[in-house]
C-alpha cells in the first residue's frame, strides 16, 4: 500500500495538485524563488497591485485527456478519454482569517485584532473512468474515479507559502507489476484530506477520512526547515511561478498527506520551444483566449524584420518524485516568459504527461480551453 500511495501522490501532483512555499526557520535557505507569472508583469511590487484583479477574475482551463497503453504483460488499464474531464481554476480570496474556527484550534489566531490575509485560491478536478483487464482469460473490472483539490497559498513574494488544502481522493490505481487475478491487479482508495499548516510554515496537520469508516485519523507533519515546502495539490501553481531556464534544476519538499510525510522532489527545465504542426488544438485555445491574455494570432509569416516572432514558445519540467519508482517521472509543458515586463503568455500551462506505476501507460493532458471570468463567490 506504502508504494501505491506514492504513486498516488506522483499522479495527484500532475493532475491536479500543487504550491509552492517557502518557510524561513532555518539557518541555511535553499528555497526555490517565485515570482507572480500568471500576471504580464512579474514583479512583487505589480503583484501585490494585482491582488484586486485576481480577487475579481478567475482563470479557469480545461484540459483534452488521451491515454497511451503501456506495455504490462498481465494485465491493463483502459480509460474513457471521451467522456473525461480535467478542470483548473485560479483565483484569489481577500481575506483567509487566521481566527476562523474552520481552523483547527492548535494554529487558529488568538491575536486580539483582526487576523486575516489574501491568499490564492487554485482548484482542480478530474473525472475519468475506465477498466482494468487481465490479459490471460479476459476477466474485466470497471471503474470511476474523481479527484478534486482546492489549495490556498500566500502570495509569490511570500513564496507561495500554503496555508490549507482539501483534496477528495476516489482512484483506481494500478496494485502490481504481475497480477494473478483481476482483483489483486488494482487497489481502490477512497479518501479524503484536509491538510492545515500554521501560520509560521513550520508545521501541518492532516486530517484523513476514510469513507465508510466513522471518525478521522489525524498526523501532524513538520516541514522541512530553509527549503521550499509545498502541498502536493498545488505543484503545478508552484511551477508555474519558477523561472524556467534551459538547464535549471531545483530541489524542493512536497507535503503529500496519503504518504503522511514530505518526500523530496526534483525540477528540470529543457529550452524552450515553438509551438508547431502538432500543437493545433493548444493555438486554437491561446487564440480564442481573452484579448488581453494572449498575445498571439498563430500566424508566422509575414513579419516585419524588427517585429518580434510571435509564435509562443514553451518548455518543459520534468518531475522526478521518488527515485524508487522507475518510469513514473511526470512532464509539464508551460509558456516560456520571454519578458518579465510584457509576460502577456503569463507562464500557463499548456500540456502535460503522467505515467502510471508498473508499466501501465501514459495519461496526457492537453489545453484544449483558456478563458477569464468574473468571480462569483469565493
């Protein structure tokens, strides 16, 4: 069970989870630097202008899924790609109030003023169903599994600090490498996990329900002290704010509640390039997104000799979670910020791929939509 939760956290990481967050309590500081990509300009100082935009809009992004078969001699795993979904929105709340008793009591404010702060907001959700089949004798067992997560986060001049998470976990994962029947190829988890840090970043506190079982199972987890710590539903907002040079690497913590315990997780950037022939539904979203959001019209030619190309350019990060699990290193493809002054491609993600354990396939994640809307309730 230990090696599928962290198969577990590797999928949660790509398809819906993460933040970035820095804590400050130690002596050495190797936190990973952010900075407010998501807006045309990067600065902290024009972030923290920005805070009444984003509490007014939200971004929301949805994703094409297609699966590739992997090459598992006993058994497999098909999905209904068709009738999938992956959805992402992004946001900010005026005021997370640290005296709320949402909060567990042990990190809830005493102070006898008002306590509050805004912080992001980044929620995902995906919902697919398949089946899994034994290769010898046909034996089939079908599935349906929803992940959601909703993760708060300081600010990216405070280093995306996270402050709570909430992630809805019912996933049909992949049990083993050789499986003997069709029930011992596949494992069912059904979960969910509110995670609360305080508001030092020192420390979190899981809350776990299993569902149908009575009561909460609660851990309390300790960060890693002068490194980036972050939530594992909120990674991909993370990345989003690093500066994606060719040949960079970064090394930070995820807090990732089904492991109850952080693991070390690495980043690595390839250089940048175009958008081509391969990538038309991706242009087709940028070129259909609102007019101030992307500045792209997917045409090449005709350019003036000191006109600056407009094709997009992208790169990619490559996750590698855990060293133990062989094949399992997942990949995002996000706009490359060419000009921290005039970022009007503002970093988004445009695809990315997950492989399963044991050598099941590949789930790849397209955009396939980009768009701006008012925000209606927080």
């Amino acid at each position: 069970m230990k090696t599928i939760k962290k198969c577990l956290a590797i999928v949660l990481a790509v398809a819906g989870a993460a933040t970035l967050a820095g804590c400050n309590n130690g002596s050495s500081d190797h936190r990973t630097a952010t900075t407010a990509n998501w807006n045309v300009r990067t600065s902290a100082s024009v972030e923290r202008d920005s805070f009444d935009y984003w509490q007014n809009n939200k971004e929301t992004a949805t994703y094409a899924i297609t699966f590739t078969e992997g090459e598992n001699s006993s058994y497999k795993v098909s999905y209904n790609c068709s009738s999938a979904t992956y959805s992402t929105e992004f946001y900010m709340l005026a005021e997370y109030d640290w005296k709320s008793e949402n909060i567990i009591e042990e990190y809830r404010s005493t102070e006898e003023e008002s306590d509050t702060e805004p912080v992001y907001v980044y929620k995902t959700s995906l919902v697919i169903s398949g089946s899994y089949e034994m290769k010898s004798g046909g034996a089939k067992k079908d599935f349906s599994d929803e992940l959601t997560t909703v993760s708060y986060f300081r600010p990216a001049g405070k280093n995306l600090q996270p402050v709570y998470s909430y992630q809805k976990v019912k996933n049909t994962a992949p049990a083993t490498l050789s499986a003997n029947s069709i029930d011992s190829a596949f494992v069912e988890i059904d979960e969910e996990y509110e995670t609360f840090y305080n508001k030092r970043c020192s420390q979190a506190t899981v809350l776990k329900t299993v569902n149908g079982k009575e009561g909460k199972e609660t851990e309390k987890i300790g960060l890693k002290s002068g490194y980036s710590n972050f939530d594992n539903s909120q990674i991909r907002a993370a990345i989003r704010a690093f500066t994606l040079s060719d040949g960079a690497s970064r090394t930070f913590y995820v807090l990732s509640p089904q492991n109850g315990g952080i693991q070390s997780v690495t980043a690595s950037v390839s250089g940048a390039v175009e958008l081509g022939e391969n990538d038309k539904a991706i242009t087709t979203a940028l070129v259909n997104a609102p007019d101030d959001y992307i500045f792209f019209d997917g045409l090449v030619a005709d350019k003036k000799e000191d006109e600056k190309d407009r094709n997009i350019r992208y790169s990619a990060v490559s996750l590698s979670v855990d060293q133990s699990l062989k094949g399992t290193s997942p990949t995002l493809w996000y706009t490359t910020v060419e000009n921290n002054d005039l970022n009007t491609t503002r970093c988004v993600l445009l695809k990315m791929i997950t492989p399963l354990a044991f050598g099941m396939g590949t789930l790849n994640y397209t955009l396939s939509s980009l768009n701006v809307v008012p925000v209606t309730q927080n």
